[in-house]
C-alpha cells in the first residue's frame, strides 16, 4: 500500500501527458516493475553468461503473451506479439553485466562474484544500467499489451546478450534475427544516462555513438645487452616512435571536421633493465563516427608502423604486425532523421517538451548500431533515460563535482524516477511508429 502511494506521488508530479500520448496508470504496475529491477540488480551475469537473465526475461514476456524463443545468439531471447495489420516494431534491451565490484553502499547492491578466465575472483555489476534497460523493457511491454487498442502491427521484443563485449548483436542477426523473425521496420532502444537527470531524456538525429575496433601491434627487433645497443635493433625505441606518430593521423592525416580517436591503451615489452627485448605489444581503442574515416584510420596506422620499423634498420620481413579485431569491431550508431524527430516528438506530449533535451554525440560505442547496418537497411533510433538523482545532478552543477560515469563502480541512477520516464518514453515511442503509414 506505501508503495502504491509513493507512486502515486511521484506520478503527480510529473508533468501532464498531452492528449495524443497514451494514458498510462502506472500506480498499480510500478510496484512490480520496481522488485524486477532489484532483483536483475542484485544478480548480474558477464557476456556470455547471461542464461539466468535470459530466462527471466523469457518468462515475464510468456506470461504478457507473447510468442517467445529464447537461446538466440547466445542467451538472447525474441518475443513476438502479432495485434493485426502493421509495421513490425522492434524494442531492444542489452542484458549482461560488467566484471566490476560495487561500492555505491546501496542497501540492494550486487555482491555477486565469480572466477574469470585467468582463475582470479571478480565482482559482478550492472555498471552500465542494463538493469534499468531490462526493467523499462518488461514495462514498456507490459504497457502496450495494456493498451493494444492504440496500436496495430507486430511488437517485437528483443533482449541482447553480449553487449558490452560487441558479439550480442552479430550473433543474433547471425542466426536470423532479422530473417528468421518478422524483419521490423522500426528499431528503438533506450540507454540509461549518467550525466542526464532523472525525468528527462535526450537524443540527436544522426551521428549518436562511435564506431569502436580493438587494434593489437606486435613491434619486433632484434633483442641484446642494454650495454651494446648498437648490436640490438630496440623495439621500445620503435614502439616509443609509433606511439608518438599515432597522434598525427587525427591531427594531420583526417580532416578536422571529422571525429577520431586513437588510444594507446596498453604497452608491454622487455623483461629486465639491462636487456633490450625481441617485442613489444601495443593495445589500441579507435573511435569514429563516418566508416570511410574508421578505414583511414586502419589504413594509416599499417603504413606508419610499418614504414618507423623500416626507418630503425628492420627488414620488410619483420615489419609489425596489425591485427584488428574484426569480431569486436562495431559501427557507429547512426539515428535515422526521420525516425528519430518522430519518437522525440511522441516523447514530448508524453513527459512533457522541457523534459526532452537535445545532445551531443560521445565516442561511446554500442553494437545497437549494427541494427541499422543489415542489408534491410532498418531505421534505427537509440534515446538516452535520465539516471541521475535530480539533487545529486543540481549538487554537482553547483560544486562542479564529477557525477560517477557508467562503468563506476559508484554508479547508481535514481531507479524510482527514471524507471516510470523510461516506460512512458519508450511505450508512446512505439505507438507513434505503429501509427505512421
């Protein structure tokens, strides 16, 4: 019964839902979705392992109606709802968890622990909010299976694993998803923000999120005495080069009205003081919104490390190797215009226009974008959900402190505010597309 007023109250104080938005009573289901979220808080799993989550997911849409298949790419699941005659939207959660131990000090927070791949204990957290995204998924759906006199077509629930590691999306559309299943003619998502307040949602047309490829360089020379250098061909020097001359491909190479970044992020090599080592091993993220600017960038970082090994006295032979993890490798996340002013407007009447804020694209990445890169060439539209508690938000504004980001171990959004606001926005998003001819 608390529980049922303390919804009331904070629905009251929302702003007023225009007459074209759907009239959601969310008093009574709230509850619900609230204890779903605490309990997918409570026992995240890594990519990959996300079978427990799968079968939640699963089972909350089977008990909604709707026609589900689960283990799709992994422990993905697709629910479909068939409610007459029209387009086929599709709503997408991500649903795995990040190898991070919580320190918000939240009474719910995860304590969950497991053994990684190198035998070493790790916590376990829903760093990113794909908690959030679960919960407003289930409610959104519950939502418009409350409301299917509003809508005609096909509803298409879509819960990702393995997103945070880039193998979610491409395993699913790798077993059908859009041709095994009815290929949507809509793709919507929501992504919990850490640096928005809770209550409101933003978005851009466009350009959104970065294209992200992981980039191993393998440096060789020929290893010695640190004491006869002039024996040894010294592959930190080379690596040291390399790193330094990276940074003129943004800066020299690609036009300044394009967006690129290039991080080394890890450099490893020799053993010892006195030895000059045989390698050394350089980790690289890139990031880039155009895919033309994303192939320069590859294109660009083979012929310099290769030419700055040749310049060191290397043979051809021995010049570095460039892998790029393909299999990791995502696009950019790219908001179809059209689409996207649609579902900003459809969110407007529904929380209110002051409520909906426009931003900026980051360097990000999300495998969401691959949606939008099938041969069936799908419009898709990713909004971000206000996480933040609105006091914290003014505070920090005020004290110019540093609001934890998402992949915090501190990272805690307000669940009470932004839950409601996530379902409202998604749920009148999808309408809106059910009713455009």
């Amino acid at each position: 019964m608390k529980l049922h007023r303390l919804y009331a109250a904070i629905l009251l104080l929302a702003p007023l839902a225009s007459a074209n938005s759907l009239d959601l009573n969310l008093t009574k289901t709230m509850p619900e979705i609230e204890q779903l979220y605490l309990d997918l808080h409570q026992s995240p799993e890594l990519s990959y392992h996300e079978k427990k989550t799968g079968q939640k997911i699963a089972k909350k849409l089977q008990q909604l109606g709707f026609d589900v298949t689960d283990n799709v790419g992994g422990y993905g699941v697709v629910g479909l709802f068939k409610n007459g005659d029209g387009p086929t939207v599709m709503i997408r959660t991500d649903t795995d968890g990040l190898p991070i131990t919580e320190q918000t000090g939240k009474p719910y927070a995860s304590i969950v622990t497991v053994t990684n791949e190198n035998g070493a204990t790790v916590g376990v957290m829903h760093g990113c909010g794909h908690d959030i995204h679960m919960s407003s998924f289930i409610g959104t759906a519950q939502q418009l299976m409350l409301h299917k006199d509003s809508w005609q077509g096909t509803l298409m629930m879509v819960a990702q694993p393995a997103e945070e590691v880039g193998g979610g999306a491409k395993a699913m559309l790798k077993e059908g998803l859009f041709t095994q299943y009815p290929t949507p003619d809509h793709v919507i998502a929501l992504h919990v923000s850490a640096s928005v307040p809770a209550g409101k949602v933003s978005m851009k047309n466009e350009y959104t999120m970065a294209s992200v490829d992981s980039v191993d360089i393998t440096v060789k020379g020929k290893g010695g005495h640190g004491a006869y250098p002039q024996t040894t061909i010294d592959p930190v020097v080379i690596a040291s080069r390399i790193v330094l001359a990276l940074q003129t491909i943004t800066s020299r190479e690609l036009s300044p009205l394009e967006p690129s970044v290039i991080t080394v992020g890890s450099i490893h090599g020799g053993s010892k003081h006195n030895v000059i080592s045989d390698q050394v091993k350089l980790q690289l993220t890139l990031r880039s919104y155009n895919p033309a600017v994303r192939l320069q960038q590859i294109a660009a970082i083979k012929r310099i490390s290769k030419g700055i090994a040749i310049s060191a006295g290397l043979d051809e032979s021995l010049a570095p190797e460039v892998y790029v993890h393909e299999d990791e490798s995502i696009p950019s996340t790219y908001n179809d215009p059209s689409q996207t002013t649609k579902v900003r407007n459809a969110i407007a009447d529904a929380i209110g226009k002051e409520n909906v804020l426009e931003t900026d694209a980051v360097m990000a990445g999300e495998d969401f974008g691959l949606y939008g890169r099938t041969e069936q060439n799908v419009p898709i539209t990713l909004f971000w959900l206000g996480g933040v508690a609105p006091a914290q938000y003014k505070a920090a504004e005020q004290s110019g402190e540093t609001l934890p980001s998402l992949h915090s171990s501190k990272f805690a959004p307000d669940y009470k505010v932004a839950l409601p606001t996530g379902i409202k926005a998604m749920s009148n998003a999808a309408v809106a597309l059910f009713k455009q001819e």
